[in-house]
C-alpha cells in the first residue's frame, strides 16, 4: 500500500548504497536518526550480475557495477517509481526513473546505458519514448564498442575477475596473520561491501579481491544482534535503560559460525544492542561501497583482520574509530587498542571520555565511576625548592607566604607521574631500582632553585596498609599533586623546555624525569583527574622506552651502599673518625636537618651517612623558643645542599662534632648573626674553625637583640666594685590562661603565635564528613584526633586519655575521655563526636603548656581552701581573657611526656598583668589561698629577692587573718621540714 502511494510521485533522496550496475539504495532525506530507504533498479535495463560466494561474474560486471558506483555514492538523486513486482526475498524492490540532482539530463539509466554499462530490456508492450530513447543509445554505444560493447579481442574474457576463495566462514588459505605482519604500516586500498556493524565490516582487498571481514582496531559498536545460544542456555537482556548500557547477566562468548553449524540445534534471533543500528546506519553512511584505505594491525585464527580504517569526507580524511567513539557509537577496548600507536590511543581514549561527559547516544544513561580525585582550582603559586622527599615528591616554600610560618612549606606531589619507591626501613619495604638516581637528579636540579607550581588536583588515599572501602574516609589522608616548572634563570643546563603550549615557562618536572626513564606515567582511569600536560608525559614516556632509558634499559641497574652510621654503636663511630680526618675537608650533602645545629649528613666519598653537630654553636632545643625559626632557617639554606665540613671529633653518642661551609659560609656564623643560636667557647675556641668569627657573628646578634638575644642586658658590676656581675635576664612569654586545674597549676598559650593562628584557621576550614562507620576509626590511647568541643561545638585537636570497655567503641554514644592539646581542658565526648586527625595538623606540638605559680605551695582540690584557691584563681586570670607577662622562674621536666591533663613539663612563672603592679602570687598570697615555699640556702639572690617581696603580702594574709591564715599559724608539712635531698659536692 505504501509502494502504491508513491508510485507517480517524484522524490528525493541520497544514494547510500549500489550493490549492482543497475541497482541502488536511496536513503530518504527525513530528519530522523535512521531514514527510510529503498532498493530501487533501473527502469527498462539490465546490468552484467556480478558473481555470488565462490561464482563467476558475468562479463563486465565489476565495471559496470564500478561506473554507476562511482557516478552515484553518496549524491543527491530525483526518482519516479514504477510498477513494483513480487520478490522472493521479501525486500521490497522497485523499478524507478532515477535523476541525478534533478536534472533532466542526468537520467542515470540513459547514462548508463550510453557508456555501454547495460542493455536496454525486451519490452513485452508497446514502448515508450524513453525505451526509444535508450534503444538509441545503446545502438550508438555498440556502434562506438564502449563498456560491455568492446571490440577489443578477449575484453569480455579479462574484464571477469579471479576471485579467490572468501576468507569469510570457511577454509580458504588466506593467513589474516601473515598479511597483517607483510603490511604492517602499510595502506591497503579497499571497497567496503557490507557493514555487520558498526564496527565490523567486510571489504574487498585491491587489487586481489580478497574477500575478508575487518574489525576497526581500538574500538567496539553496540552488536547488530546475535545468534542466542541454545534454548537450555539464558540469554542476558540488555536494555538501553541501565546506565552504561550494561546487562543484566555476564555476557557470553559469541558463538562462531563453524560452532553454529556443529551444534547443530534451533536458534532464535537477538535485537540489536541500543544504538547499535545507529551505529551501523553510520558506517554505512561514510564507508559502504566507498573506496577505504587499511592500516592492518593484526589477524585472528579464524582470518578476520583487525586494523584502522580511513574513509574521505569532503576532500578531508577520517578516522573511523575516531568518529565512531567522538559521536557515542563505540567503546575503546584494550585488545585491540593497544596495538595503535600512543598518539591514536590518546586520542581514542579522548574521544570516548567526551563522549561520556557529554552523554552521547549509547553513553546516554553512563554513570561515572566513584574517584577518589577531585581538580584543584586556582591554587598556583611560585617558590623556592627547599627539600625532596622522592623522585615525585618535593616541598617548596611558598614565596607569597612569610617565612617561618607552618603554611610556607607545601608538599607538592608530581602529577600523573610515579618514580620508584624509596622503601622505608621501619617497615621493611626496600628500596625499588632507580628510586635514588630519580631523587638524586630533582636535588641536583632542584635544591634552592624558582619554581612555577599548577596545583591541579588531589587524591585521597588510605593511611598505612588500609585498603578498606568502607574504611577509607576515616582513615585516609588527602595528597595534592601539580605540575612543576623549572623557570629559565634556574640552574636547569642542558634541560630542554617543554614545546606544550599554554603551560608556565619553564621546563616541566615530571616530563624531565619520564624522558630519562626515572619515572613512568601512570595509567588513569576515566574520569580521573590527571596532569594538563598529560599528553606530553605519554610521549616522553615513549620515547624513553625507544632510546632504553633509565628503568627502561636491559643493562643492571647501578648498585649503591651507604654505610649508615647513624644508628651504628659509639665504638664504630669512633673507629670511623680517623678516615674523616683524613683529609682536611670533605664534601658532603646535608640529609636532614635534625635541629638547628644537628644534621644527618651522607659524605659520597666516603660511602657513609653520620650525624654532624656544629662544634661551640647551640640552637634552642625542641619546644624551647625560636627552635622551630632556627630548624625553617637550615632547612631553607642546606638541606639537601653540597657542602664541605671539617670534623674534629666524635661524642660519647656517636655524633661528629666540627664545621660546616655552604658556598663558603660557615654556617655556624650565619646563625650566630640571625640570633638563633649561641656560641659556647667552652667547647674549645682555639681548635674550632673560624671561633673569631663566630665571636663577632654573636656580639652582632647581641647589640642588634635579635630573637633569643631580644630581653638582653649587658653585666653591670657590683656596688662594692669587686666584680662584675652577669645578670641572667629570664625568659618572657607573652600568654594568656586558658585551663586552671587544683594547686596552683594552669594551663597558658602563647599570644600571637603564629604557627596556633595557622592551625585554628585550618581546622576552621575542614570539610567535616559523617560520623566514621564503627569499626574503621579505633582510637587508641594516647592517638591524636579531631574532637568536638561540647560548649561550643568547634572542632579541636585532642589527645585520647581513657577509652570505653574493651578498647573499640561497640556504639557510636561509647564514650572517649579526651584531652584538648591546644587549650589545656579534658572532657568526655561520644564516639560520633571524634575524627581522624589531617596529617597537615598532626605533627605540630600542642600549644597548651602547663604553668604552675613560682615560690607558691597552693592547696590542692581536695584539701582545705583548695576549692577556693582555684575559684579565686580563675577570677584572676580567666574572667577577663587578659594577657599575662609569664616570668619563667624554672623548669619541672619531672612530669616526662604529658599524657594528659597535669602531666608533663611543668613551667614554674610568675604571672604578671601588664596593666597592675603586684603579680598573680602576690593576689593569692594577700586573700590567703597560698603560702610560701619554705627559703633553701643555696637561693641565688634573685630568688631571695622574689621571696622577700612575696614575703610583705603573706604577712597581711596572717595578720589579717584571711583565708587558711583564719586559725593562726600553719605548721611545716612534712615536705618542707624534710632534710635536704641535695647531694654533697663530690671529690675530683
């Protein structure tokens, strides 16, 4: 019925198909994905029939079929159907008046027959003037002998081609394998004949003819539809409504067709895959019947060729993988991928990955994998290389970030690049090959040199040996990784720059390092974040691997041995010190920096690491202030620099003591003249190198009062004039209270810190998750963590001092006894209240230090007035938040480490508020609320001054009788009328 409605009827459409020399395959010109199509042949001629499987072509087929092929792909045509008669296939065939363009003079069967291609067909009724006019034309096509019509002796004969057995379903001593190999490389000129699907097609091989079926390499379309397996066997059912167009079921190997015939039982047929006639419709589009070129990649046992195939389109050549996987209508598969070269890949792989962002066609309902990656935006910065941790990893401190502050040093994690591993002793993990020569190339490079650094994006992955799912957002840390730039008037000779444009200037790290073989690039997945410069990582990867580069070679990776006398015995390093003394200088690179006067040191000449201190030259200790100033400072000017030293001996610890020189400076000199360190003649002055100008650098420090020399007073002499009197200024801390525990003790914070301000700006900041799934956070005892603060619900670093029963929280109301390092305060908090500390704020000290009243013997809470001795307290120094000048008296290291509140060292101070004259002590001496210690004969006359003035307002307490004082005279508890513990000087 629809045949009939357009028979009389012009029409439009595009050639999509000539399966013979008088037969066509117009495509409607309809908007739709799929348009109709039609078989039409030729009104009133007839075509030479080309051969069947294993036929013979009738004279001048393949020409006849080549002329109308060439005359009419892909072109517009105007045709007039006509009667359409009965077929036994089925398909609907009619018999049309065909115009190229429309035009009149373009009738295709006048021109066909006109070049002696066909016959004009025997007509059973009166004919026409059209059927004159091609009778005509065929009698002048004879006359002149063209097309099938030759005069040439034997041209019917050669024009029938020699067909070869079809490589397709059946023995036909065609090798796939053995013609992939020969061409390799090669473009082989092809006519495609059919399209399976989108991704498989069957082409004759020019100029033998070779029938063969071709899988477009790296790719894999939606299937046409396949032969079930039998009925005893299910079927998995696909549906375009699942994302990422999966099945229900694992998909079964497709069945061959020598596996079809052997089984030998019913089959039913499958639909098409979703969108696998769209992928097929497009196929055929660009390549049925086109002339293609083949790059064979390689062959299967059952003679199907795998290669790329190239099609033209508007005088431009295609890719037809490419535009297959850029339009939705494929997927990358590695098998076959792998074959292409690495700039084909990539781009295939691009291609595919759009698709999914943009979900295209069979990409419609893709849900992209979970990543544990998300893209750094807006965080470049520029700065100095101060250390590197491995072949990918370095630290640079911030140029935008003033220095001593905690935020200046940033890790800097190499993107999309992974060197060998520097294994970790602790844990056993050795040292993989080439991780030393890929860190020892970044410190030659890089030490003290101006990067340019793209923070691009970060990863979070488990802590330790946790590889948990479930575990993974309690225990984990988040890394940051970015692309690195040498910038020019760095120390970077013989470094080529990059040619990717659009990047910083500069030379990038981490190509740098993959084109010498010290690093690979890594294999992301889709959707995850990756380096902007990843492209050229690919290449320098490749071509490594091309020259046997580095880790790439086949040779034996270099043997290193460095005697690690660090961790050695005092007797070994003793023994060790006469070949250090060998020559008067060694050169050495500085390792680590362990203080700001201790470092570990690897000396290459010898084959050893040893632990160096700086002869006469002492930095605050740990803890002690501007310790930490002094460690940023060594860290910024030698580590991981070349260096010369001169040792002069060992301690009974085993560490050399002597001087260090980088560029010729002493280094000793440049921290006596910044005032972190001093310098202790005790030590030898006429046997330390440069002692004179180590004098000189700290009486400079001195006059100027720098840092540790900030509150200092020359010696002044004495009244009586027969000495002089070194007055040893005590140390100042500006704080403010925030803890007051029983007798006497507190806890203060520095005011201004700027290291405290970085850190509660950070915890401020934190993104904070759900409560961890029970069972993936233990807190142990003594493990820092994050914990919410009851009063005021801010999140704080805390101590673990008490678990629940059993040591694993059963419940997430099980509760923790936590300890705020920070602030000196101690509560209970449910489990659903604690998180995993970020390593970014682990590793710095607590800034809650525990303080205690100099001179003072304060009631504790359990005894009389010790309630009030810490009310009363409280009223002085926490109602108001005012800051205090805290006057260190003395240390009480007794305490050992703190484990929790009112452990630890202990600093005994006198707390004076800047805005009244008496101190804290004074206060709680004049309400009654304490007492003094009892006076020692050894009190040095500072002290015995402190007493004396503290002694006035003890006595208006007794006087008056306030507070314990309300009953008379307290009696010496038994600590203060004890015999002296102190020792009797001994005998030299």
């Amino acid at each position: 019925m629809a045949a009939a409605a357009t028979q009389g009827r012009w029409l439009r459409g595009k050639v999509k198909a000539v399966p013979s020399g008088d037969t066509l395959v117009i495509m409607g010109m309809a908007k739709a994905e799929i348009p109709p199509e039609k078989m039409i042949t030729l009104v009133s001629v007839i075509a030479p029939r080309l051969a069947r499987r294993d036929g013979v072509d009738e004279p001048f087929a393949w020409e006849s079929r080549e002329f109308l092929r060439k005359l009419c792909i892909g072109k517009e045509v105007t045709f007039l159907t006509h009667a359409t008669p009965p077929t036994q296939s089925g398909m609907p065939r009619e018999f049309a008046t065909v115009l190229l363009g429309g035009s009149i003079t373009q009738n295709v069967s006048k021109l066909v027959v006109a070049n002696g291609w066909a016959k004009v067909k025997e007509q059973k009724s009166e004919s026409n003037e059209d059927v004159a006019e091609l009778l005509r034309l065929e009698e002048q096509a004879k006359e002149q002998g063209l097309g099938k019509w030759s005069k040439v002796p034997g041209a019917p004969e050669a024009s029938i081609r020699n067909l070869p057995p079809s490589a397709i379903g059946g023995f036909s001593g065609f090798d796939a394998l053995d013609f992939a190999t020969r061409n390799k490389g090669r473009s082989i000129q092809a006519i495609v004949e059919q399209v399976r699907d989108g991704s498989a097609l069957r082409v004759y091989l020019l100029p033998e003819f070779q029938f063969v079926q071709v899988f477009v390499a790296g790719i894999q379309s939606p299937s046409m539809g396949r032969r079930a397996a039998p009925e005893n066997i299910a079927e998995p059912v696909v549906s375009a409504d699942r994302p990422n167009g999966e099945s229900k079921a694992e998909p079964r190997a497709q069945l061959t067709s020598a596996q079809k015939v052997a089984s030998g039982q019913t089959t039913i047929e499958v639909a098409p895959d979703p969108f696998g006639r769209e992928a097929k419709h497009f196929t055929e589009m660009r390549t049925l019947h086109r002339d293609v070129r083949i790059l064979p990649e390689t062959g299967d046992r059952f003679n199907n060729l795998t290669g790329s195939i190239y099609y033209d389109e508007a005088g431009e050549v295609k890719n037809l993988a490419m535009e297959l996987a850029k339009n939705g209508l494929a997927k990358y598969v590695e098998w076959s991928g792998k074959m292409l070269d690495d700039k084909d890949k990539k781009e295939l792989k691009s291609a595919e990955l759009e698709a999914k962002k943009n979900r295209i066609r069979m990409w419609t309902n893709y849900v992209p994998p979970a990543t544990n990656s998300k893209p750094i935006h807006d965080q470049n910065f520029t700065g100095k290389v101060v250390e590197v941790v491995s072949g990918d990893c370095i630290i640079v401190a911030d140029d935008a970030v003033p220095f001593g502050s905690p935020l200046a040093e940033r890790r800097v994690n190499l993107s999309s690049i992974r060197c060998p591993k520097m294994g970790n002793p602790r844990t056993g993990d050795g040292r993989e090959n080439y991780a030393r020569e890929a860190k020892e190339f970044l410190r030659q490079k890089l030490i003290g040199c101006q990067v340019n650094v793209c923070m691009e994006y970060s990863r979070k992955v488990p802590v330790g040996d946790n590889t948990n799912p479930a575990a993974m957002s309690a225990e984990s840390k988040v890394i940051d990784f970015g692309s690195v730039f040498l910038t020019p008037q760095s120390k970077g000779e013989g470094v080529v720059p990059s040619t990717n444009g659009g990047q910083p200037a500069g030379s990038n790290v981490a190509e740098m390092l993959v084109v010498r073989g010290l690093a690979e690039a890594v294999k992301h997945r889709d959707f995850e974040e990756r380096s902007s410069y990843y492209d050229a990582l690919l290449a320098a990867e490749s071509k490594a691997i091309a020259n046997r580069k580095g880790k790439h070679s086949a040779g034996d990776p270099p043997a290193h041995h460095i005697q690690d006398l660090t961790t050695a015995s005092a007797k070994k390093t003793k023994d060790f010190l006469p070949f250090l003394q060998r020559s008067r200088r060694l050169s050495a690179v500085v390792d680590y920096v362990l203080s700001g006067h201790r470092f570990k040191l690897v000396i290459p000449k010898e084959t050893c690491s040893i632990a160096f201190s700086l002869s006469g030259v002492r930095c605050p200790g740990r803890g002690e202030p501007y310790s930490e100033e002094a460690i940023a400072l060594m860290r910024r000017r030698i580590l991981q620099r070349d260096v010369e030293i001169e040792v002069e001996t060992v301690d009974r610890n085993g560490t050399f003591l002597g001087s260090l020189w980088e560029s010729r400076t002493n280094i000793g000199v440049v921290l006596l003249q910044a005032g972190l360190a001093k310098f202790q003649a005790s030590f030898g002055a006429d046997r330390i190198a440069d002692s004179h100008l180590l004098a000189q650098a700290e009486e400079s420090a001195k006059r100027q009062k720098l840092k540790i020399w900030e509150n200092y007073v020359e010696g002044q002499e004495i009244v009586n004039g027969s000495s002089v009197a070194e007055t040893r200024k005590k140390e100042v801390l500006k704080v403010v209270v925030t803890e007051v525990l029983g007798g006497g003790k507190f806890y203060v914070q520095s005011v201004g810190d700027q290291m405290l301000a970085s850190i509660q700006q950070q915890l401020a900041s934190l993104d904070i998750g759900e409560a961890p799934v029970l069972g993936s956070f233990n807190p142990k005892k003594g493990d820092l963590v994050l914990a919410q603060f009851s009063a005021d619900n801010s999140w704080n670093r805390a101590m673990i001092v008490n678990v629940p029963r059993g040591g694993i929280a059963q419940s997430p109301k099980d509760e923790f006894e936590v300890f705020y390092i920070d602030y000196g305060n101690q509560e209970v908090v449910p489990y659903n209240r604690l998180r995993l500390l970020p390593p970014a704020v682990h590793s710095v000290p607590g800034f809650a230090q525990l303080a205690s009243l100099a001179f003072l013997k304060v009631p504790s809470l359990e005894e009389d007035y010790g309630q009030e001795a810490a009310e009363y307290l409280s009223e002085l120094t926490l109602s108001s938040s005012q800051s205090f000048n805290a006057v260190i008296e003395e240390r009480d290291t007794s305490g050992g480490k703190a484990k929790g509140q009112g452990t630890g060292t202990v600093l005994l101070v006198s707390l004076v508020d800047e805005e009244s004259t008496p101190d804290v002590s004074a206060y709680m001496l004049k309400a009654g609320l304490a007492r003094l210690e009892k006076r020692r004969r050894w009190d040095t006359k500072e002290r015995k001054a402190s007493f004396d003035e503290l002694e006035e307002y003890q006595q208006q307490a007794k006087t008056s009788r306030s507070g314990m004082w309300q009953y008379g005279d307290i009696q010496s508890d038994d600590e203060d009328s004890a015999p002296s513990t102190r020792k009797p000087a001994g005998k030299r």
